[in-house]
C-alpha cells in the first residue's frame, strides 16, 4: 500500500487533547540537522505519532540505536497500545499531519514541570534552612513546621 493510500484510507493526524506538534523549526532545516537535533532531544514528556495500515499510533522514546544495530539517526520507539519496540529512522521530509511523523508534547506536563521547578528554587529553600552567624561563621539549623530551630 503506498504511502498517499494509507493516508487517505488512515487521515490527517489528530492531536489529543491538551497536547501540540512539535514545530519542524525546531527539528532542523535538514537531514543532517534532524540527526543531530533528535540526537541531543529531551523525550521526557514528548512522543512520537506515526502512521500505519491500521491508523496512527503513539510511542515513547526507548534509545538511540548504536553504529552497530542500525544507521546514524535509528532510533528505538515502544508502542504501548501493541506492546512493541519498533526501529525508525525519521526522515524530516516526512514530518507532519498529513505525513508519516510527528512528535508531540503534553501541554500539561510542561506547565507541571515548570511549577515544579519554580517551587523547589529561591525562597522555598531558604525556608527550610536558615543560617544564623556566631563570631562570622555561619551554621545551618533545620527549621521545624512551628518555626523553632534545631
């Protein structure tokens, strides 16, 4: 089946809710830019979408695939709808809705990431260490829940 009668037997891809595409700017302006750029990318919280015969299917990144098993930019996918690991080398001319590609990111993860990192920096941390001087030096006390020190 060729890839033009998957895609009008399968359709466009449809983001889920509360998720967005990965804009292709951001993959590379080349072959050689998306190797590197997938390369180096952080999946944690992103997957991959792909078509096949029975539909598009969501993946999480396992590993990049080493000289020995497969071709520079291979990568290894699990799909967990067929619990599978399935190779791919993806090609950035095949990238988008109407294609064969896609990675998307939950949107909601990012902004709980985000939250998250803003809580455990800054101020939030001398709350639960308070350094008090003697004669220059300074010494860490713990703080308890009523406010006293350790």
């Amino acid at each position: 089946m060729s890839e033009e009668d998957i895609l009008s037997q399968v359709g466009l891809f449809q983001v889920p809710q509360h998720h967005e595409i990965i804009p292709p700017s951001i993959l590379g302006s080349d072959q050689q830019n998306l190797e590197k750029n997938i390369s180096d990318f952080k999946w944690a919280g992103h997957r991959l979408a792909h078509i096949f015969a029975d539909g598009w299917s969501m993946a999480s990144h396992k590993r990049k695939m080493t000289l020995l098993e497969a071709p520079t930019g291979t990568l290894l996918f699990y799909y967990k709808n067929n619990k599978q690991e399935i190779v791919h080398t993806l090609l950035l001319e095949e990238y988008g809705l109407s294609k064969k590609w896609v990675i998307i990111v939950d949107k909601r993860q990012d902004k709980i990431a985000a939250s998250t990192q803003a809580e455990t920096s800054g101020s939030s941390a001398q709350d639960r260490y308070c350094a008090r001087g003697s004669g220059g030096v300074g010494v860490a006390k713990k703080r308890r829940g009523n406010g006293d020190e350790d």
